[in-house]
C-alpha cells in the first residue's frame, strides 16, 4: 500500500501502525457485535483487546468457549493462545490502545426515548486514557449528532485537539446474527469522520478486515445511514403486517400474493408478515430517527405507523390462537399452548424484544397453560414465570391444544408437528412444503 499524505504527523504514524497491522485495537463491548469484530481484526494479526463489563463472558473466551453463534470456539481458542486476542475487563489497557472501537448496547428508555448511558460510559473510560495518536471509533447505534454534539466535546475536555491529537468517527454496525453467507468481512462498512482526516484514518482501519469500505461526508450521515436501513425494513414490514390481517379478512392467502408479486423483476421487494418484531435493531433504531426529528419540530409519521401496527402483531396472534381454539369448542383459559421457537429469529438463541414474549404474557393473563420448545434457548423469565424448553416429541405435541411456530428454526420438524398436534397457528410459513391432511394448520 503506497504512502498517503495526511498534511499531520499525527495521522501518518496511526496510518504506518495500521498498514503494518501493528495498531493495537481495543473493543469495547464483546456482545453480537463486538466480539465477531475482535475476532476479526485477529484474524489479520492485529493484536487486539476485548474489554468487557460481564466477567462470566470474558471468563469463557479465556478458556476458548465463544458464547456467539457466528462465532466459533476454536477460532477463539486459537487467537488467545497465540496472544492475538486478549479479553479482559480491565479498562486501563485503553491506554495503550491506537484505535478503540465502541460496541456496546443502546436500548430504550420506558419512554421509548434513546438511553446512550452505554455509550457515554464507554466514552467516559476511553476519556481516562485518551492520548495521542488514537482513533476513536463508534459502531454503536444512535441518534444523528452523537459522535459530534456528545462524544468530540467529551473528548476534547481533556485538551487534546481533534485531527491534531486524536481522531474521531462513526461506523454503523450492520450484523446479521445467524447469516451463513454475510458476516462482519464481507458486509459493505459505511464510515463516516467528524472531520475527513478521522473518516480517511478510520476508513484504512476497516479496510484492512472489509472487503468494501463506503466513506460518507461527515459522522451524522453515516449515523443517519444505519437508521434508515432499519427504519425501511420496520416499514416495509409494518406494510405487509397490514396486508396480512386485510387478506385474512378478505380469506385470501397472504403469502401467495406475496411470492406472485415477487415475481416482478423491478420495482417490489418482497417483504414477510410475522408475529413481531424483535432483536436488537429493528424494534429500537426508528425510535432513535424520531426522536431526533420531535427535538427538529418534525413528526416522523410513517416511523409511528409502522411501530404501531408491528407492536400490534401479537396481539393478533393470540386473537388466532383463540379463534382456532374457539372452532373446536375449547377456551384458551385452560388450554395448553405450546410455543414453538422463542428467540427473535431462526437458528439464533437471542431473545432480545422477541415477539414470543409478549405472546406468552398475553395468553397466560388469558389463563392459558403455558410451554415452549426452543433448540437455541434452553431457559426463559416471562410472565413472572421461569420457564424451561422441552423437548419435541409427538407426545408433547399431541398433550398440547394448539402449537403456535412463532420462530421458524431449521432444527424443526415441520411435517412431525403438524402429524401430531391438534392445531398449529402458523406465523412464519414455515408449513408451506408440509402435508397438512387434517385441516388443522391456520397461517397468518
């Protein structure tokens, strides 16, 4: 890689540090996103840090265990013992970090109102040890102005100067958990600077574990970039959730006009109805992009539109479930439910915003009797109750008076429940390929 001028001494020794893979990266937040990070930065012979609050998780990756599903035990296992990987929760190695890379989580406060307390206590340690020559990066997802109007007068409070001593930006986490073909290496990486030498010294970072790198103009596009991303997936799912409970009032098959209309080869992109949303980014980042907009006097009505038909979705299901119970005489007070799939989506173990949760808390207020199967969670809190997964066997599914696939996990056996369960609600379509001989399958 040939020489860049920078125009600052700075910048060009961070840059030699990069392009030599001598940089020493420090990841802050070993969770879904961080710890794939990490891993790969490894993997290029960086040698790297990962500092993390949970002492449990830095314990299992010391020993090799990796507790995420994209990422292998024995990649872990072997970046440790080769020292290109140390875990840690000690904050002071930020001292000797060149590029410290923010990870952690950025939930919602009751009031659906952004909480960065995550960030801002990241960012209060890096503060500690901030010194010169270090980029600062935030993958976090937040609200457009963060990295500018939170993060660079933070920084700046200890003296150093931006561009002069240290260097600042945003790039969007885009992790798809449990994606066999898009991972952290080849998902296109958007960065964005406060300044264009903090976007041109983050950019050469990423690109030596990315395959695309995309530089944007400033930090606030490349914050607005990932709430747009989420924000036309909770849409266009808002949409087609919609259409879902108006072709069931219609008695017309949802998903049989989706895969006609998918046959257009312009102009539509087929999205699916579900129970819910869930996971860490769909449920949340809307809420980050109006919030901005209500401080901006700008009302984001389509965003609203959207959360209010999705978070409507279980109560739809549960509507189905008693519907379907009702036909055969029996009363969901009473009745044994059995939730298939708990986690947020297939082959995955988060339960992060899942809609099964809401689900199970409805049908048991309705005095239901409640149980799950989950191959990925082996344990659930809902409803005041802890719960534990049982196993699928056509005992189990011929006890229960209705099983509802709320999460489509490959491990099911789809022509097995439908054999033998009295009723199965169906919210992900996932019996379309089954042979349903009893009429005992109603789809969303």
């Amino acid at each position: 890689m040939g020489e860049i001028k920078t125009g600052s001494e700075t910048a060009s020794e961070l840059i030699d540090k990069i392009q030599s893979r001598k940089a020493k990266i420090c990841v802050i937040g070993l969770g879904y996103v961080g710890l794939p990070l990490a891993v790969e930065f490894g993997k290029a012979s960086f040698p790297v840090v990962g500092l993390e609050r949970d002492r449990s998780k830095v314990a299992a990756l010391e020993i090799g265990q990796s507790y995420i599903g994209d990422v292998s035990s024995e990649t872990v296992t072997e970046l440790v013992a080769e020292n290109r990987f140390f875990p840690t929760t000690d904050s002071s190695q930020l001292a000797t970090a060149d590029v410290a890379i923010i990870c952690v989580p950025t939930p919602l406060r009751k009031t659906k109102e952004p909480d960065i307390s995550y960030i801002l206590a990241a960012a209060e340690e890096i503060k500690k040890y901030l010194h010169r020559g270090q980029l600062i990066i935030l993958e976090s997802t937040t609200y457009p102005g963060t990295t500018d109007e939170v993060l660079l007068p933070m920084l700046e409070e200890t003296g150093l100067k931006i561009d002069e001593d240290f260097f600042l930006a945003f790039s969007p986490e885009r992790v798809d958990p449990g994606n066999s073909y898009y991972n952290t290496s080849n998902i296109p990486k958007v960065v964005g600077g406060v300044t264009r030498l903090s976007t041109e010294v983050a950019r050469l970072v990423y690109a030596s574990i990315v395959e695309k790198v995309h530089p944007v103009s400033c930090a606030k596009v490349a914050e607005t970039t990932k709430l747009l991303e989420n924000t036309f997936r909770s849409v266009n799912i808002g949409l087609v959730n919609e259409i879902a409970q108006l072709c069931r009032a219609l008695d017309i098959d949802t998903w049989e006009v989706i895969e006609a209309a998918a046959t257009k080869p312009f102009g539509f992109m087929p999205f699916y109805p579900g129970p819910g949303l869930g996971g860490h980014c769909i449920p949340l980042d809307p809420h980050y992009l109006s919030w901005k907009a209500r401080l901006h006097g700008f009302e984001a009505r389509f965003i609203g539109l959207a959360e209010e038909v999705n978070s409507q979705m279980p109560d739809f299901v549960v509507h189905l479930i008693m519907d379907a119970l009702n036909e055969r005489r029996k009363a969901v007070n009473g009745s044994n439910i059995l939730i298939l799939g708990v986690a947020y989506k297939k082959d995955v173990n988060d339960t992060r915003e899942s809609p099964a949760l809401s689900i199970i808390e409805k049908l048991c207020k309705k005095g239901a009797i409640v149980s799950f199967i989950d191959p990925h969670v082996l344990r659930l809190e809902v409803a005041g109750k802890e719960l534990e997964s049982k196993e699928l066997t056509s005992d189990a599914l011929q006890r229960c008076d209705c099983a509802v696939i709320v999460t489509n996990h490959s491990a099911f056996d789809y022509q097995m429940i439908v054999d033998n369960s009295p009723m199965v609600i169906d919210t992900r379509n996932a019996t379309r390929r089954v042979n349903v001989k009893n009429n005992n399958v109603v789809r969303l």
